[in-house]
C-alpha cells in the first residue's frame, strides 16, 4: 500500500474548499485490490467488514441493514449502478463505503466521489456533477441517520467518517448501531 500524504500535507493550500479533492484516484493495482474487497464484503453483508483505507488502515462498516428481516433478491434500478450487481449494493452503501476508506477518516465531498469511482458497481460514464449530487445527498442521509457514519466539520469544511476504528464485533447484528467499548 503507497503512502498517502499525511491530513497536513493534504490540506496545505490553507482551509480547504468543501469541492477540493485532497486526493489523487489510485493506481489501476489498487482499484483491483479494492474490487476483490468489494466483492467479499458484498458476498456477505450481513457480516462487518473491514476496508483498506487509501492509507492502508484497516477501516470498519456496519453489516448491511435488513429493512424486512429477509435479504432481497430483485436489483432496484438506478441510473449510476450497474444492473449486474447484488441485490444488497445501494447508492447509500457504496458511499458509506467510499467515507470509510478515506486516508485518516476525513475528506471532502470530492474525495468520496474520487473513491465512490473507484466501485466496480458503477457506471463508468456517469458524469460528475451526477456523482457529486449523488453523494452529497447520501453523505447527507448517512449524517442524520439515528447512529451517524458521518459528520462534516463546518470549520476544516470534512466530512469525517466515525466508525472507521471500529471492530468486526463493534456492531449491532442489523448494521445500525455501532457499540463503542468504554
């Protein structure tokens, strides 16, 4: 795993502008090592999984939540996913996963779009203002949510991802609460 720059050194041109990218897409070897993570954690997502951040951290998501108690087998449509996908892999999935993988936890909006990019499940020719619009409605989503994944720092202009230090056995069996240890 390359050494990414440290947050410093990221945001070195002062305060960062919420629409910077503070990284660089990675190398054609690493977006293969992260399709064969995808596909693991996709082949069971009823089970926490454990990223490789761009800083080569290991980096914890919650199990997919089962709204019915069954898993689905029908692909719901959507205009960035690939219909060739599991059933199980959302929009709000895929940038929750993207927020886990950033280098120390933090990023802009543009950084999990860089990362959101690098899915196997997404269209490749999908334009970024769709993208950013996208993701900034599901980062949104995932800060309001009842145990947030996220939370954006009004004053470094971050999006922060909260459960990245978490354990495989940090979360509740649904996906929803993620339980820190005292």
């Amino acid at each position: 795993m390359p050494k990414t720059a440290d947050l410093e050194q990221r945001l070195k041109s002062g305060r960062p502008r919420k629409c910077a990218a503070t990284i660089k897409r990675g190398s054609s070897e690493l977006r293969v090592y992260f399709h064969i993570e995808e596909a693991l954690r996709y082949s069971v997502p009823e089970r926490t999984f454990l990223y490789t951040a761009v800083d080569g951290r290991k980096s914890a998501v919650a199990p997919m939540r089962r709204s019915s108690g069954k898993p689905s087998s029908k692909v719901r449509d959507h205009f960035m996913l690939k219909t060739d996908r599991p059933p199980h892999v959302t929009v709000l999935c895929l940038v929750r996963d993207a927020a886990a993988r950033l280098p120390e936890n933090m990023g802009t909006r543009t950084d999990v779009c860089t990362l959101m990019r690098d899915s196997q499940y997404i269209v490749e020719d999908i334009c970024d203002e769709q993208l950013n619009q996208v993701v900034s409605r599901g980062l949104d989503r995932l800060h309001y949510e009842n145990d947030p994944r996220v939370q954006y720092n009004g004053d470094t202009k971050l999006w922060v991802y909260l459960h990245g230090d978490g354990e495989e056995d940090g979360f509740d069996d649904d996906g929803t609460t993620h339980r820190r240890s005292c």
